[in-house]
C-alpha cells in the first residue's frame, strides 16, 4: 500500500500535478487510510489514520486530513481520494463561467462528465455541506480557487483523471487565447 502511495505521488510530481499543498489518500480495508504525510521530509511518504476518529497521529497528515476522513465515512465506494492543485484546470475554472468548462478533445470532455464544479468563495458549514453532497453525485469537483479533488477506485484512475483534466485544460485555455479570450 505504501509503494502504491509512493508511485502515485511520483507520478503526479512528474505531470507537475502534485504540489507542497496536494494530498493523496487510499482507504485500506480495516477502517484507516494512508495519506500522504504534511511533512514530505521524512523517509516514509504516508501515514497510516483511522478515518472513524480523530488520534494524535492526523497532525502528522496532510492538512486537509479532515475532508479525507469525512468523505471517506459518507461515501463507501470512495476507495482513492486525490486533491491537486493543476494550474491550467484551476486557471480555466477561473476564467470561465457556468458549471460547464470548454474542453476541446474528446478525452477530457468524456472525464468532465464527471467534473462538478463549485464556486465557493469561504469555506462555511453551507458550503462544506454543498461540497459533500456534490461528491456523492460526482467522482471529481473542481473549486477553482483552491483545487481539484478526485474520487477513483485506484491511483492509477486517479492519475489519469487528473492528468487528462490538465492536459485539456491546457488546449482550452490556449483556444480561448487565440480566439480573442472570450469567456462562456
């Protein structure tokens, strides 16, 4: 499960994906998950935490430990939970509007199907309660002033999504650049 954590994580800092601000989980069968450790300092990648309740060893996770656990007690066919922070993606959410983004290949059109996005400003109980309910809906949602989280059943989906999110980001954004920056 470690290795699993640890090739993930590579993989994402080689897509530029991966930033001192993401996190990337995977629930184990026993009631715990390993996310990946606030610190990236240390020899180990992840820490291994209840999500059922809270023990001194969260402070060691990542900093939002807290919605890992939460999602991972609400939604049971949540079996990898991954926050980026992809500058493209991010930077589209930012400058389009609606809850559709404009993706031109067929890839990312096919994984925005799952895509929410969600426009929160602060995040307050309402809005905490709206993000929960969107996630149960939708494998992936997109905040665009904070990141990107993503619901898979393996790293290796998690990765793909993200990575396929990103990369058409990165065409739609250079479209609307060279048709004039019109925003939808």
């Amino acid at each position: 499960m470690e290795q699993d954590l640890e090739k993930a994580v590579q993989k994402l800092e080689q897509l530029g994906l991966f930033s001192f601000q993401s996190s990337l989980s995977i629930r184990c069968s026993d009631g715990t998950m390993l996310i990946t450790r606030r610190e990236r300092c240390s020899s180990k990648i992840g820490v291994r935490v209840s999500y059922w309740k809270r023990e001194l060893k969260w402070e060691e996770g990542s900093w939002d430990l807290e919605i890992h656990a939460r999602i991972y007690r609400q939604i049971p066919r949540a079996k990898v939970i991954a926050f980026l922070t992809p500058p493209n993606l991010m930077s589209l959410g930012l400058v389009t509007r609606g809850d559709q983004l404009p993706f031109r290949d067929r890839w990312s059109q096919q994984v925005a199907r799952e895509l929410a996005i969600l426009r929160i400003h602060q995040w307050e109980k309402q809005q905490q309660k709206l993000f929960y309910r969107q996630l149960e809906e939708w494998n992936s949602i997109l905040i665009p002033s904070l990141g990107l989280y993503i619901l898979g059943r393996s790293y290796e989906e998690a990765v793909q999504k993200g990575a396929t999110l990103e990369q058409g980001a990165k065409i739609a954004l250079r479209a609307l650049l060279f048709s004039g920056g019109s925003r939808q």
